[in-house]
C-alpha cells in the first residue's frame, strides 16, 4: 500500500530525513512518531505529495507520488496539523467544495451526509467555519480527508483541541476507519497511539529508529520479564506454589496489602507466560486473584528510550539486510545524492527544517 525505499530529504546542508525505509500494508493503522525536528512531518508531506524529496521513492499504491502525483494523491486522504479550512464558508459550503475539488463520483448528497455523520458535526452543517470550536473545525478538516473513501488516510495530530469525550470518539472512529483504510496516525499523545494502532514506526534524527508493534520494541529495549500479581491467600503456601510454576525464576512477597492479600513480584525467563498456569493453581486453591499487571514498559517509556539513548535503535521487521545501510551519518547522505536530481533549498527558514 505504501511503500518508501531510501527516501532523503535535504534543507541546504541539513539532512532532515536520512535513508528512511519502511513499508505499511492495506488495512494497517501505524503510529508515526518523533521528537520536534526529527523528520516526522517532512516525511508525511513527501508522503502526500506536499514536497518534494531530494533522494529516494515513495510509493502509493505502488504509483510514485513524484512522478504521478495526481494519480497517486486520489489515493490519500490527508489532516494536516493545521486543517486547510477556508473560514468563511459555511460546512456545507466547503465539504461541497472539497467534493468538486477532488472530483469525487460518488453520490453528492448521501456521500457528505455519511461522513458528516460518521465525523459528528451535523449539527454545525449550515455553520460558519469561523464561529467553530477548535474541536469542530478539526472535525471538519477530518470530514475533508475522507471525501471520495481515499484508501489511505494520513492524519497528522488528528485529536488536538478535543476534549476528553471527543477523543475517546475520534480514537473509536480511527478504530473503524482501519476496517477499510490503511491509516497513518501521528500523535503527540502516546497513550492514544499505543490504544489504536497495530504498530509504531518512530523517527529521530532523520533515521528510522524502530519500527513495530508496541510488545515486540519493549522486547527489544528491556530485559524486564515480570508481572505483579494480588493474592488472596496464606503467604508461605502462596510463595511455594508459584515457585513450582515452571518457567518461574523469581517470586518476591511484598507487604500486606489487604487482611491476608498480598502483592507477589514474580520474574519469569524469556519468551514464558505463566498466567495460565498461575490461574489454575490459585483457583484449585481456592484462592482469589485481585489483580495482575505486567511492568511492560509503556509507548511514551519506548519513544523516550529510543529518542534520548545515545544510540539509535533499528527494529527490523523481516529481512536483516533490507536496513543494514540506513544508519549513515548526514554527510554521507549529502554526498550520495547524485547532483541532477538533489533539490537543494538553501533559503529555507527554521519552520521547514523542523521536520
């Protein structure tokens, strides 16, 4: 579905994405994160045709957004961070425009009607874009991105200026919408993109420093294999059964808790879950679980791991050779791109390089 091969992009000689690779299949939802300055919107912007990149391929179903862009872009449905609202029109009078804009076949009426329902702003249709909330307008602009059902949607910071109900809402949506569209989501809000996508690619610096799902890069950044459980039982006996758990290295008790419950830190080898096994025993026992947690580590504690360590780390998610060559330093990317095709902006200000 989309595909980017060795994608380069150069500011005068600032490298603001360096050898970036990766590949999103059809029906994915994929989080794309990075830190202020790290390449993450100059990559979305190659992605949706906005710029131009100095080195490399990116492919919309498999049509080169350079050398096709029309072809490809009717393919994308794109929320920028700032929607691209002209507040002078009403609702009506911009999704309608939008419509002819992308000259859309789909029945006018029942098309807009569908998607102003889905995006929940009816109720402001005959509105004034100017007099919206914040959280309206963004709506809005969601509502824009999906005229002509694009396959792939590209949303960049889709919940900012929502309230807690509005996010919860447009996270469900975003849920649906993978149904049928292969999504591109980035997000400040790391909770919201570890509850609604399937994998993560995370940017810094320009290089791809990881790329899959949530589980398999704590995996990869920490040895950390345990889980907490609360049981409600006789501590001796509670300690010597879940030491008999193969696969179980260590079980420490914690302090009482609750009358008779106690909290069991319990360490396991690699690649070994015990629940069900601990389940089982607790419950021949007849004693309770009150409650189980594992201490993996959450999105937020991967991005900051991976985008403050002193070394990048590269997920490979299928062949091993594919990425052996992404991490090059920037002076190495500015003297591969070959001179008739590196577009060289030297008059750009701080707002591009950004990234």
């Amino acid at each position: 579905m989309i595909e980017v091969t060795n994608l380069v992009k150069c500011y005068g000689s600032h490298v603001a994405v360096n050898h970036a690779e990766f590949t999103i299949e059809k029906g994915e939802i994929v989080g794309f994160l990075g830190p202020n300055g790290a390449g993450k919107s100059t990559t979305m912007n190659i992605l949706t045709g906005y710029i131009s990149s100095t080195k490399g391929q990116a492919l919309i179903n498999g049509v080169d957004i350079l050398d096709e862009p029309l072809k490809a872009k009717k393919d994308i449905g794109y929320l920028p961070e700032q929607p691209p609202l002209y507040l002078d029109m009403t609702v009506k009078d911009y999704l309608n425009f939008v419509y002819d804009l992308k000259k859309c076949k789909l029945p006018r009426k029942s098309h807009l009607d569908d998607i102003c329902e889905l995006v929940m702003i009816k109720d402001v249709y005959n509105r004034i874009i100017r007099n919206l909330s914040k959280g309206y307008k963004q709506r809005v602009g969601l509502a824009q991105a999906l005229i002509s059902n694009p396959p792939i949607l590209i949303l960049d910071e889709p919940t900012v200026g929502l309230d807690p109900k509005q996010i919860i809402e447009i996270r469900s949506l975003i849920k649906k919408l993978g149904k049928k569209h292969t999504v591109i989501l980035s997000s400040h809000i790391l909770s919201e993109v570890q509850a609604v996508c399937d994998r993560v690619i995370i940017i810094n610096k320009g290089l791809i420093a990881a790329d899959d799902t949530t589980e398999n890069l704590t995996k990869s950044v920490t040895n950390d294999h345990r889980i907490i459980v609360r049981i409600d039982g006789k501590k001796d006996e509670v300690l010597k059964v879940i030491k008999g758990i193969s696969g179980v290295v260590s079980v420490n008790a914690d302090m009482e808790r609750e009358k008779g419950t106690y909290d069991y830190e319990i360490e396991t080898k690699e690649d070994t879950d015990i629940r069900r096994e601990l389940f089982k025993r607790v419950s021949a026992r007849n004693w309770v679980i009150l409650g189980l947690k594992t201490t993996e580590m959450t999105l937020e504690d991967i991005f900051l791991k991976i985008t403050m360590g002193d070394s990048i780390i590269i997920k490979k998610r299928s062949d091993e050779s594919k990425y052996a060559d992404i991490v090059q330093s920037a002076g190495e990317a500015l003297n591969e791109v070959p001179e008739n095709k590196a577009e060289i902006i030297s008059d750009e200000k701080s707002d591009e390089t950004q990234g």
